[in-house]
C-alpha cells in the first residue's frame, strides 16, 4: 500500500485482497490460505525465470500464465526478492499508463 496510487479492495470477497492502481490489478493476496499466496504480474522471460528458480514461485493461479506468478510465501523466498516483486508488478501496470497519469502518480 506504501505505492502512490494504490488501493486494496475486495471484489472477490472477503478472502482476497486485490491491490489496484486507477483500476488495474497489479497483486492479488489469498488472505485464507495456509501458507498465504500473492500473485503478480512479471516480465514473460522472468517469470519463467523466477518459476525455474524458486520452488514457491508458479504460473499464475487462474491468471495469463504468461504474465502473472503465484508467489507462496512460505518463508523460502527472501523479504528483499518479495518487495521487489511487488515493486516490479506495480511498475508494470503503471507503465502502461498515459504519461500525465504516471506524472499525477509521481512515477519516475
């Protein structure tokens, strides 16, 4: 929630967070699951990348597999590699945004 912009909401219920930037998804948190889950969107080759690399790093969860990881965090991916993620998810949607909205949103 720390980034410009973003706001949680819960269109799927209560037992999904969904993280949006003027509308669009950029993470999308199973509050209820044990060991709890986020999915966010990635570079295609990364993602790849990232599932070959991490164990609790997978295709998206009924998401453009493509373009989207499910990240268990059960402990064995690092905090700083998580954050990132996130960081690079929101970056990715922002990016694609008009110019003046990047600008109003402070986005380098």
């Amino acid at each position: 929630m720390g980034f410009a912009g973003a706001e949680e909401t819960y269109p799927f219920g209560p037992r999904t967070s969904v993280f949006k930037v003027r509308g669009k998804i950029f993470a999308i948190a199973s509050l209820e699951a044990e060991p709890p889950s986020i999915s966010l969107k990635c570079e295609p080759d990364l993602a790849v990348q990232l599932r070959v690399d991490w164990a609790a790093i997978t295709a998206g969860y009924h998401l453009n597999k493509r373009h989207w990881n499910t990240v268990v965090h059960d402990g064995s991916v690092p905090d700083g590699l998580m954050h990132d993620l996130v960081e690079d998810s929101y970056d990715l949607i922002v990016s694609a945004m008009p110019k003046r909205v990047q600008r109003e949103l402070g986005w380098p």
